[in-house]
C-alpha cells in the first residue's frame, strides 16, 4: 500500500469514529428503562406518569397504579420532563404527524402497544380495560 493510501484509509478510520451531531446520552430519559415522565392536564386537574405509548389521537400514562388513556381533544395540556416545546402539547392542539413522531421516540412503547403487551401491563396493575380520561 502506498503511503497516500495509508494515509487516506487512517484518516477514514479516524473519521468513522467520530460522533456527528447531537447526543441523547445526557438526557434523563436516556439513562432510565422507560419512557419519559409526561403531565398531563385534564378536567380533573394535572396528572403525571409515565409516558407509555403515543396513539393517534391521545396518550396512554401508566400514573398512579392505572393505565390511563387521554384523547388531545380533551386534553388541557402536556408536557415532557427535561424536554422543550416540541415535546409540549397546549390544551386543545392536535398534533402534527412530526411531533407525534417525536413524542413516541419518547414514550415507553414507541412502536406502540401491541394487544399482547397491553393485556400483560392491564394484568400486573389488576386492570381489565385502559381508563378512558375526558
């Protein structure tokens, strides 16, 4: 090998190890199982839990020893902890395909809950069906 292919294969190497762009290893939810700890706003006050799953049209928070559904056109608000605007829902919003997108990389379940898995969680909190909050 010539000493400029040396050279051009050494400094491929040295640039595939490094890192480019941003880092989610310093964020709390980065370092914990689960998904994000969320609030949520409904008519009966704010609740927070843990973000499990982004559906279309609401989240699912596992708070206070239940399963809760929450539709966004009920919702009075939603924030991430530790996260910033994009990850915040005001009262009423319906959000865009992006931030749902960006709300699930969050959540406990992003691909979802599968019957399966949502049957086990329903099981182990003594629950026969996800509560339903308006």
């Amino acid at each position: 090998m010539t000493p400029f292919r040396t050279g051009v294969a050494l400094s491929l190497l040295a640039f595939s190890a490094c890192a480019i762009g941003k880092s989610g290893k310093d964020l709390a939810i980065a370092t914990i199982p689960g998904g994000a700890q969320a609030t949520v706003v409904s008519r009966g006050g704010a609740i927070a839990g843990e973000l499990v799953a982004v559906r279309d049209d609401g989240v699912v928070l596992s708070a206070q020893k239940q399963l809760s559904f929450f539709p966004f056109a009920s919702l009075g608000g939603l924030t991430i902890g530790q996260m910033k605007g994009d990850y915040k829902l005001a009262a009423g919003e319906r959000p865009s395909r992006e931030k749902l997108d960006r709300l699930r990389l969050v959540s406990h379940f992003p691909q979802g809950l599968t019957p399966e898995v949502e049957r086990r969680l329903l099981a182990q909190l003594g629950q026969t069906a996800i509560v339903t909050v308006q």
